[in-house]
C-alpha cells in the first residue's frame, strides 16, 4: 500500500511541476512557442511586504546550506521573482518571496507559501531539483524553474520564450554582476554544456558555464 502511495505522489509531483508548451500561429502564419500565462482565478488581495535582504538573509542561508546552494544565487533569484515582497502574486498565480506556484507548493508540501521560511525552503529545495535534473547546469535550472523542466526538455535547451530569457539574463547579470551578459541569440545553450563550480580567492562559491565544455 506504501509503494503504491509513493507512486501516486511522485507521478502527482512529476505532473505539477512540468508546465506545458504551447504552440500558437499568428495572423500572419508565423508559429509562436509559449507557456502561455494563466491569470491567477480568486487569488487574495495582499497588501506588499518588503522584507529586504537583510530580514531574511539566515534563511537564505540556512536553506542554501541543506541544499548546497550558493547564498547569492538564492537572493538573485527572490530579486528577480518578487523583489523581497513576501506576498507578491503574480499574473500566473505564484506565489510568495520565489514565486512558488500553487502545484508546485503541494508537490514541495508548502502549506503557506507567503510565509517566507516555508517558501525559502520550497523554492530552494525546487531549484536544487532544478539544477540535478539538468546535470548542474545552471541556465538550464532556472530556465526550469520559470518555464518548467517539461520545456527545457522539449526544446533540448532553453526554450524560445522572450520572458523566460529576460528572466535567465537578469539573474545571472545579477549574480555575476555582469551586466552585459546575454545568453546566445538563435536559439540558446543545448543540452550538453557543463556548469564549473569553484571558489574564489575571497572563499565565495562561484558557479558557471564559461570555460571547457
């Protein structure tokens, strides 16, 4: 009976946190991909909580620690997804300071995912999914964080979505403090590339995918 629950809970996870890839043709005829956004149905009026860095910063790290996360990926990511406002929603219905969305919160037993502890936890925890499910490769992990892993396998990369690639570009140019850096026109990275882990002179974990392939 234990098996058979198991099975139903990971084909339940496997369901909620793979989103699904449209394909929409224009008036002109010119085939468009998306993940096309749902607009959130009844979602609660919240009034925005800016937290800031520094109010959630032991959380950041502790959960970067269980996860073997580097802190300053972490906070780059809640910058870009909600900007330290812990009851942010957006048009897709996510959710909280790394915008869980409401599956993917059950999948990751979030039972309040505007409760920064509760939701630093789930969305570290889904990006360490993210980075193991693409070999530690970094701009696919986040490519699935925001499109879904479903996407980036489909495409064999990172997905043709305008918004997933502003996404991925601001975080990294965030993280990097690069802020030239732009991911490659055409089509992306493929599946292949390796990320390189290692720390620098001043200690600090440092990830990315320049170097040797």
């Amino acid at each position: 009976m234990r098996r058979a629950w198991i099975g139903v809970a990971a084909a339940a996870c496997a369901s909620v946190l793979a989103a699904e890839v449209h394909v929409e043709t224009t008036t002109s005829g010119r085939r468009v991909f998306t993940n096309t956004p749902v607009k959130a149905s009844g979602a609660p009026a919240r009034s925005a909580i800016q937290l800031g860095r520094g109010k959630i910063e032991p959380l950041v790290q502790t959960y970067s620690d269980e996860y073997q996360l580097d802190p300053e990926l972490v906070h780059a990511l809640i910058r870009a997804e909600s900007g330290y406002n812990s009851r942010a929603i957006s048009s897709k219905g996510a959710m909280g300071l790394m915008q869980l969305m409401p599956g993917t919160a059950r999948a990751l037993a979030v039972e309040d995912a505007f409760d920064p502890a509760a939701n630093i936890a789930g969305g570290t925890r889904y990006l360490r999914m993210m980075l193991d499910e693409f070999e530690g490769r970094l701009e696919f992990a986040l490519a699935g964080y925001n499109a879904g892993p479903k996407a980036v396998r489909q495409f064999g990369g990172i997905p043709p979505f305008p918004e997933t690639r502003r996404y991925i570009e601001q975080i990294l140019r965030d993280y990097r403090d690069d802020l030239n850096y732009k991911l490659p026109s055409g089509g992306g990275l493929e599946v292949g590339r390796k990320v390189h882990m290692a720390r620098d002179r001043d200690g600090k974990l440092v990830i990315s995918t320049y170097g040797d392939n």
